[in-house]
C-alpha cells in the first residue's frame, strides 16, 4: 500500500506530482481497475483530492474508465509513454541467466506473462548431461509450473484466480480454490515458486517473479531433473534468492 508523503514546506505543484504518481503506481499494480475510494484509501488522501488529480489525468489520458462501475485504470497515453521507453528485457537479464547457469550447473529460463501462459524469451543451458531444454517461444501454463505460478503470486487473488480457474475448465483440472490460494500466499511470503513433477514428470522447478517497471510479469526458473532435485535444491534456492536482488535493479519500484 502506498502512502503519499506531504512534507512541511513542499511546493504544491510538486506534491501534486508526487500524488499523481503515487495514484499511477496503485492502478499500475491494480489488474482489474480501482475505484476513486479505493484508491484514495490506498494512497491515504482524500477521496475529493484523489478525484481532481484522476480528473486532471483522464483528461490527458493517462487514466481511463474501466467499468460502467466507474473503476478506473491506466490509460493509453501510459502505455504508448511505457512503449517508447521500453528496454530489452532479454538483454538486461542475460547475465544475471549465465551466472545463475553457472552457479548452479543447472538451465536457467526467462519467461514472461502472455495472458493465459508464460511465453519463455530466452534460456541458458546447464553444465550437465542431462538437462532440461525448451524452446524460445514455447508457451507454459501458469497453475502447474514454477514460473507461473510465481508470476501469479504478483497479482490480486481476484485476477489470478480468474486466470487459474479459466486454466482449470480449459484443462480439465480439478482444484481447490482454497488451498491454491495458499499455496499463492506461500509463494508471496518465500518469494520462490515450486514445481515438484506437476507439469512435466521427471522435471522439478524452483522460480520467481518480478514486474518491470512498465507493469510487465517476468519469470525467472530453474528446471531440474527430478532425479537430482533433492541434491540441487538449496543450491538454487540460495542462487536464486539472490539473483532475486539483482532484479530489483531492473523491477518496478
């Protein structure tokens, strides 16, 4: 939860951004739109300021309405602003792939959330004979794997289960809500997902998530033969705890 800060002797014409800024950020992390009281809850305002500033910025379109509710999200002058100033993802995590690669002798993927699946964008291979290879381009689901599940651990419970349970019917899965959710909050509380012979037998999976700063979920995972997770486990857990602080340098603030 955000807080807007209004210190003694600040201009107004800079706390006015700050404010903004601070109500941007909260429909940033909103997947399905917020309403005026609740985002001034969430930013700990006023709900008439919070209405003048998402007036003044539906008017240059970074805000729209998203609900005949009157939910609001961000707009599509935010997105092409995000679309100008995007970097290669790829390239900015290659090294961190390489060094988790060769810290753990393991494969290392970086995928990122498409909708109904993770899309992976790149791969380091492992040291070993016998490693786990998937293919640029190749499409995950998110209930069952390591790194969809970590990338459903950073949204809301109501939109990450509306993507579980359309995943479930789609799949036949049968699943308890309940228990997925969690099996979520485990995941938000450790900051690593797990998957234990769940999407693909004979392949372990230990990852995380992060969004960049334009809002976007990537995935970071390690995929394991399973006849070798118990040894390698804590070796990239402990690797991948730390790559975790490497993204951040790169993550959303």
């Amino acid at each position: 939860m955000s807080k807007v800060d209004a210190k003694p002797g600040r201009s107004s014409g800079i706390q006015v951004i700050a404010r903004a800024a601070a109500i941007l950020r909260i429909l940033r992390d909103s997947e399905s739109g917020l309403s005026l009281g609740q985002i001034a809850r969430q930013v700990g305002l006023p709900r008439s300021t919070v209405q003048r500033i998402v007036g003044a910025l539906q008017g240059e379109r970074l805000v729209i309405a998203s609900s005949a509710e009157g939910g609001l999200r961000l707009g599509p002058e935010f997105h092409s602003m995000a679309d100008h100033a995007r970097y290669d993802i790829v390239e900015s995590c290659r090294l961190m792939l390489s060094e988790l690669a060769q810290a753990t002798g393991e494969t290392v993927d970086l995928a990122v959330q498409r909708g109904a699946g993770m899309i992976f964008l790149d791969q380091v291979p492992g040291l070993h004979r016998l490693r786990t290879v998937s293919s640029v381009g190749e499409a995950f689901p998110l209930t069952t794997t390591a790194n969809g599940r970590a990338a459903l651990a950073q949204m809301d419970d109501t939109s990450l289960l509306k993507l579980a349970e359309a995943e479930w019917l789609r799949t036949g899965q049968q699943a308890n809500r309940q228990e997925f959710v969690d099996l979520i909050n485990r995941i938000r509380d450790e900051g690593l997902a797990y998957d234990l012979d769940e999407h693909t037998q004979g392949i372990s999976a230990i990852g995380f998530a992060f969004r960049d700063w334009s809002g976007e979920i990537h995935s970071i995972s390690v995929p394991i033969p399973s006849s070798r997770y118990s040894a390698s486990c804590e070796t990239v857990k402990a690797a991948l705890n730390e790559a975790r602080k490497q993204a951040a340098a790169f993550s959303r603030p």
